[in-house]
C-alpha cells in the first residue's frame, strides 16, 4: 500500500507527538520484567524444542513478545526489558549461536531472527498503549567476529577498518584485573570468540555511536535503556552518550565492589545494583549467612551512589546469574530473596521466569524457553510477584515519599532483618522452611500505637503494640510484609477484606500523558480564544 518511507512518515505523523522521554524519575514507580526475547515466546505460540545448554536460537520474536504481554501486565509490571536488536553474527561459534543478542555485526540492521521493523514499532506501539514502558538492551562497547583472526571489512562504516578498534588484547588476559586502561581499552572474548572493542576514544566511532543510539530511541519510541558492559568504556564517554539517548540510562557494571561501581552512578542515571545482589545472594540463600553484612554494604551503597540506591535496578536474577532456585531448594529462602527488591529504593526487576519457578545454572542454563510452562497465571510464584507489585503500588500511592525515603535496616540478627520503607516494614530471614518458628522479628516504636496491619503476602492481621511496635514469631522461614490496613486501598487488589483506606482510583494514565492531555486542550483553547490567554 505505502511505500517504506511513506509508512515511516505516517508512524511518526501519527505516533510520534507527543514525543514523550521517560526520565529517571518516570521510571521510578516502575517495575520492570527482563525477558530474553528469543526464549520469551514464539510467534504462534509453538512449543518449538528448547535446549539451553545448546545455545542456538530457539525461534522467540517480538511477536510472540506482544501476544503475551497480559501475562505480564497481569503480573503487575509496567515495563519490558528486551534484548539487544541489532543484527548479531550469524552461526555457531565456541560459544553457540547469537540468540542472546550480545554480539554486534550491524549497528543499523535489525536482528532478523526476532522479527522485522514492523513488528518492532508493534511492541513498541502495543506497551505505550497499556502505559507500559520499553526498555532496550544495547552493547556499545564492542562488536563481535566469527573469526580469531578479525576480517574488519565485515563490519559497516566507519567500523570496517581496523582503526576503528582499540589495539587487540584481551581483558582475561590481563595480568593486572585492577588495571583500568586494560579492562576499556582490551577486548573481551578470547581468541576462538573476540569481541573487538569499539575505540571510544575515537571521536568518528563516538559520534556514530550517539548518532545511532539517538536514531534508535526516536524511531522505536523507545523508553529506557539498560546498558552492557558500562565498566569496559571511560566514564566520561558516558555523560554525551546518555544525553543523545535522551532517555533513562540503566548501566551494567558487574562488581562486587559498591566504591568501584559508584563512580559509574556519577556518569549515568543508575546501575543495576550488583554490590547488593552478591550479598544478597550469600545472606538469603544461605542458611549460614547473616543479615549483617547486607545492611553494611546496602547502607554503603545509599551514601556512596549519586542518588543512594534510588532508581537502581534491583534484582536477584539475570541472564548473567544463575537462578535462585538453582542455588537453593528451600521455598522460605527464595520467597525472602524474590520480595526483596520490591522494598528495596530502586527499580524492581524480575528476570523472566523466576515466577514460573525455573531453576536453571549459570548461563546458558538459566536462558531456559518459558513456553515449556504456557504462561500459567496461577502459579504461587506468579501470585507472590503480582502481589508485591501491587502492594509496592499501593505504597506508592499513599505516599509519595515512598520513592524518596531511604530503606532503614532494624532489628539486624544474624539470621533476621526488618527493613522500613514507610508504609511498608519488611521482615525477612533465612531459617528456611523447616523451622516452624525461628525467629522473632522486634521492632520498636514504627507505627502509631495499636496499628491494625497486615502482613499483605498471607493477609494476616496484625496489631502494633501500644507503643506502635511489633514483635512477630515467623512461620516456616516465609518473609513477611506488613502494611497499615489503612494505607491498603479498599476494593484494590491486596487484602481486600482487610484493607480500610479510602482513595481515588489512579487512572492508570502515566501523569506525563495526562499533564500533555492538558497541554493540547489548553493550546487548543488558547487558539480558539485568538491567542490570547484569558
Ligand atoms: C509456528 O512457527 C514455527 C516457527 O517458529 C514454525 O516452524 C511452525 O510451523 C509454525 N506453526 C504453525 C502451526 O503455524
Ligand atoms: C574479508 O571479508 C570480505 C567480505 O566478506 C571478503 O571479501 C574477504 O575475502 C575477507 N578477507 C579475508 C582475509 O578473509
Ligand atoms: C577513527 O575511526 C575512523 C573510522 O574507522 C578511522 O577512519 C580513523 O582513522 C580513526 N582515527 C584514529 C585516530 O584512529
Ligand atoms: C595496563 O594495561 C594497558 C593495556 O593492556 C597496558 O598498556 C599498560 O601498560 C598497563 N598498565 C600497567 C600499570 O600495567
Ligand atoms: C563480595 O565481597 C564481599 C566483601 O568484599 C565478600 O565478603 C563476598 O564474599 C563477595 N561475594 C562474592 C559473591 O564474591
């Protein structure tokens, strides 16, 4: 019917004003739901054979990704981070195929296998009309050869030259893992995969790299963007980076080291919150941990980061990672760690899967197909995650100053915690499900006295003490998450039956949206009045 170029200028007649750019503050009532977009969901729904440990494609597409987000809105979330979509090397290297989306050949050219252009504006089109946001995943640190010995001229201009990459030598290895210049300016892979890093230091291949990222939001109204391998690039490429994306900016820098992945906070919007995720994993996933050190390194990262952990993405699964349910069996344990990162400051992040209780390795075992499972909705994990969502909405709702206060850690014992995030108090342990009653959660003065509240995951009542304390016996390890009675909406969607606050129903309109609505009802009044404010 219309040629390319005349559906192009029709997408952005149509769909482009407003154009609206999600800022860090947007983003910070979200919660995002992580999917690798080739094993999230085929296009006809196919049960098509999947096995991770191969690492070929698996036949997921942007398609199947539109067919199913009811399932994911369901599940609370109002944000989608994809994988990478530009066209990777094609076949089968030493370490599989390209189905992750991680291994550049053509900035400029989407990656077939997940669909075309079309289908792309139709997630991105699908998402903006639920409210939902889309967050891309990209690599601008290096690309990636079939080949040990790099033919360049397979890359497009202006990286088809040689010239365009830093010197060859590989991050691995390094003699020095600390050396700075090494971890930016080698590549990373090896010999049998190289990655040829990108010379950011190379003001042609920086400025095609703002230029693309640009283009790249604007054509796909693209929301967000979670950044790969932040630490391999120099800290001040990232600052103009940022700005020509003109979106919230989520990077990776991959450390166990709060006061190395600080500085990255100065340069971009937010990080993914490693430091946490490594205590985490060592405190709620083992028995043997204790919740000291999660507060010590948490209250570190609220004063060293830029903004403390406000937009951070926290998560306690990635494709990076291996799967919770692969590092313990114990049901309380992996309840405790999934509800964390609801009560924590930043950004919630669900990595796909999770709520249907997969528990594949290290990578590539937790890219596991999730049409194994169907979508099921009724699953106890699929409920424990709408319900934190819900319930962390609710938070949001009745005080805004849920997005703005700092976490507070109290009653710290070794094998317990209470975090308070007004309204919330979160209390969590890892005794694991086989002790019937473990541990006393006690925390002082929280809530006015005699506080009806309720423990959202189970709608258990309980009543703040006279002094507005409580002291709480856990049952079988499982966390608990008690909020006012009063601050729970009534007829919202956690505890119903408990829930006594009183408050507007939101629109379910972003505010951005609503304020532009009355932005052109305004101009269109001004117009008609002649152009004179009355
Ligand atoms: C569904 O798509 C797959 C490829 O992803 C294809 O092999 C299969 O034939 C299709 N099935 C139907 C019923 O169209
Ligand atoms: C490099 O790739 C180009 C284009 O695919 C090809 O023509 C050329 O023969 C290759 N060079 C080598 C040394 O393999
Ligand atoms: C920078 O990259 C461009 C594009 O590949 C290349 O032509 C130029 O020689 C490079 N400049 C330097 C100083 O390496
Ligand atoms: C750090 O690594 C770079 C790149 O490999 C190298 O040129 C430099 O000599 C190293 N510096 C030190 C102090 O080892
Ligand atoms: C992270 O670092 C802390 C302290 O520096 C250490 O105790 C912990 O074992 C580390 N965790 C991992 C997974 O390396």
């Amino acid at each position: 019917m219309f040629s390319a170029p005349a559906t192009a200028i029709l997408r952005t007649l149509l769909l482009a004003a407003p154009v609206f750019s999600a800022n860090a503050t947007d983003w910070s009532t979200r919660s995002i739901y992580q999917l690798i977009t080739d094993r999230f969901a085929t296009a006809n729904d196919s049960a098509v054979p999947c096995d991770a440990g191969a690492r070929m494609y698996c036949g997921g597409t942007w398609k199947g990704i539109v067919n199913h987000l009811d399932y994911i809105q369901g599940m609370g979330f109002d944000a989608v981070w994809i994988s990478p979509v530009s066209a990777n090397i094609e076949g089968a290297t030493s370490q599989g195929e390209a189905f992750h989306g991680y291994w550049t050949k053509d900035f400029d050219t989407l990656n077939p296998h997940f669909g075309t252009a079309d289908d792309l504006h139709a997630l991105s089109d699908a998402l903006h009309k639920r409210g939902m946001y889309l967050m891309f995943d990209i690599v601008v640190n290096h690309m990636a050869a079939l080949e040990p010995k790099v033919n360049f001229t397979n890359f497009s201009p202006p990286f088809a030259d040689a010239s365009a990459f830093h010197k060859r030598c590989f991050v691995a290895e390094s003699p020095d893992t600390s050396n700075q210049t090494a971890v930016e300016q080698c590549w990373l892979g090896d010999a049998k995969l190289p990655l040829p890093d990108l010379d950011t230091e190379n003001s042609t291949v920086v400025a095609k790299l703002l230029d693309w990222v640009h283009k790249l939001v604007q054509d796909y109204g693209v929301d967000g963007l979670r950044i790969d391998t932040v630490k391999h690039i120099r800290k001040d490429f990232w600052p103009d980076f940022s700005k020509a994306a003109g979106v919230f900016t989520l990077g990776e820098v991959l450390i166990n080291d709060t006061d190395y992945a600080a500085q990255y906070t100065e340069v971009l919007d937010a990080i993914l919150d490693y430091p946490s995720y490594f205590q985490l994993k060592n405190t709620f996933l083992d028995t043997r941990g204790t919740f000291s050190s999660v507060a010590t390194v948490l209250t570190h990262s609220q004063q060293k980061y830029k903004n403390g952990l406000f937009r951070t993405g926290s998560f306690v699964e990635n494709h990076d990672q291996p799967r919770l349910a692969s590092l313990t069996k114990d049901s309380a344990l992996i309840r405790n760690a999934m509800t964390f990162p609801f009560v924590h400051d930043g950004i919630p992040i669900v990595y796909y899967g999770q709520e249907q209780g997969y528990q594949g390795g290290t990578d590539p075992y937790n890219r596991e197909a999730l049409w194994f499972t169907a979508y099921q909705q009724e699953k106890s994990l699929v409920q424990h995650i709408r319900l934190m969502n819900a319930a962390r909405k609710e938070a949001i709702e009745y005080s805004a100053a849920f997005l703005t206060t700092p976490m507070k850690f109290l009653a710290i014992e070794d094998h317990s915690m209470a975090i308070s995030k007004p309204p919330i108090l979160a209390l969590f342990t890892n005794v694991g499900t086989e002790i019937a009653q473990g541990v006393n959660w006690k925390v002082d003065a929280i809530f006015p006295p005699n506080e009806l509240l309720v423990d959202v995951l189970t709608c258990t009542k309980v009543m703040a003490d006279g002094q507005g304390g409580v002291n709480v016996p856990s049952a079988y390890g499982m966390p608990q998450v008690l909020m006012p009675a009063a601050s729970l909406r009534q007829g919202g969607a956690v505890c119903p039956s408990v829930a006594t606050g009183i408050r507007a129903r939101s629109s379910g309109l972003p505010g951005v949206r609503v304020t532009w609505a009355v932005v052109m009802a305004s101009t269109l009044f001004f117009v008609l009045c002649r152009g004179r404010w009355v």
